[in-house]
C-alpha cells in the first residue's frame, strides 16, 4: 500500500491496515534496517497498570510469600547459570 507524507511531515495510515491493529491513538516508532515499524501504545492513566497486575494476582490468589519464594528461586537459578 501506498501512503504518501505531507509538508508537515505527516502521514496517513491506510484503513485497511488500521482495521488490523487495535484501537489507538498512538504508536512507537522506530527503524529496523531501513523499515519505519509502527507499534500501538496503550496510554494509561498514571497507576492503573500497576492496580490491574495486583487484581490479577489477587483474583489467582497468589500471596506475598508465594512472590517472594519465586524470586528467590529465580535469583538462585540466576547464580547457578552464571
């Protein structure tokens, strides 16, 4: 497909490809090998993420000790591997 960059350095994406990514309004870019690579970025509200991660962990019911028993096996198996 074929887009094309206007004065202000703009460009409009195609909305054959916008109906193959998820609703967003923004996106990383960056350059692999000469290719310009859009990803979606979800922007959230200051937070939120880290509440969501610690409602999952509580709706699975893993507890404090049940953490820090995984991160002491995951230290001991990083020494281990060194």
């Amino acid at each position: 497909m074929l887009a094309k960059k206007t004065s202000k350095n703009q460009v409009t994406l195609p909305k054959k490809i916008l109906k193959e990514i998820p609703d967003t309004d923004y996106f990383d870019v960056s350059l692999r090998e000469g290719s310009v690579v859009l990803r979606p970025v979800t922007v959230a509200e200051h937070g939120s993420r880290l509440a969501s991660i610690r409602k999952k962990i509580r709706d699975l019911g893993i507890k404090s000790s049940d953490i820090g028993q995984a991160i002491q096996w995951a230290r001991e198996r990083g020494r281990r591997q060194r």
